[in-house]
C-alpha cells in the first residue's frame, strides 16, 4: 500500500533528522549519550504519528482517489498540516511546557521563536518523500 511507503520512508528520515539535530537542544548537552538517543527515538515515533495523521487529513480534504489523483494537492497539505503541528508543537513544548529546550546553536524564526530545525524538518522530510515515492511509481 502507498501510504504504509510512504510512512516508512518518511519514518526513516525523520529517524535520521532527529538523531541529526540532537546537538541543537540542551539534552545532549545535559543528559546522557543513551538519553539523547531515546529521546530521539521517542520523537521518531510521534513523527510517525504526525506524519500519519496529516496524510490522513490530507486524503480526506484534498482528495481520497490518492495516490492516483491530486497528488501534489495531498502532498501539499500534509505538507501544510505537519508545518503548523510543528510550529504549534514546538511552541507548546518549549515555551509554556518547558519540556524540552533548545541549545543556543539552534535559529530560531523571530517571528514565532520556533527552532529552524524542526521547521525545517517539517518541510524537507514529507516533500522528499513524496518525491521520491511518486518517481518510484
């Protein structure tokens, strides 16, 4: 099934990007080698549960004969959805939760204080994926 590809591509990189982007929060500074790495782990796992859910919505709103028809469309709004959970997410998580903070390595957007990281992420992952899906068809 496509969508089960697409959600283990995508899994596999956002496992890759967390592990990447350790050093840009304060828990590989603070924490134990094995703590960064569960932590990245742990994240991977809800990416997957984003990513999962936004291609869901995206189906639903923009057009359910995906992959066959409106790919871009679907492609785009899971885009868009994963881009807003993480602006939200990040906000939520490390300016009222505090549960976990970034490292002063990481550049942060002025206008909505969210890391470029995570963002970025958001935006670079689900598009490569689908890329790279839709030319393997």
């Amino acid at each position: 099934m496509f969508a089960a590809r697409y959600l283990a591509v995508a899994t596999a990189l956002n496992g890759a990007w967390e592990v990447a982007q350790l050093p840009l929060y304060t828990i590989w500074f603070q924490r134990p080698l094995r703590d960064s790495l569960l932590a990245a782990a742990h994240c991977t796992g809800g990416d997957l549960i984003i990513a999962a859910l936004a291609l869901v919505i995206a189906i639903l709103a923009a057009g359910r004969a995906w992959p066959a028809e409106n790919y871009l469309r679907v492609a785009t709004a899971a885009v868009g959805l994963g881009i807003a959970y993480t602006i939200a997410s990040e906000w939520v998580n490390v300016e009222i939760r505090g549960i976990w903070a970034y490292a002063p390595r990481m550049i942060r957007l002025p206008w909505i204080g969210t890391g470029l990281s995570p963002l970025a992420q958001w935006l670079v992952v689900p598009s490569v994926t689908f890329v790279l899906l839709r030319r393997g068809r």
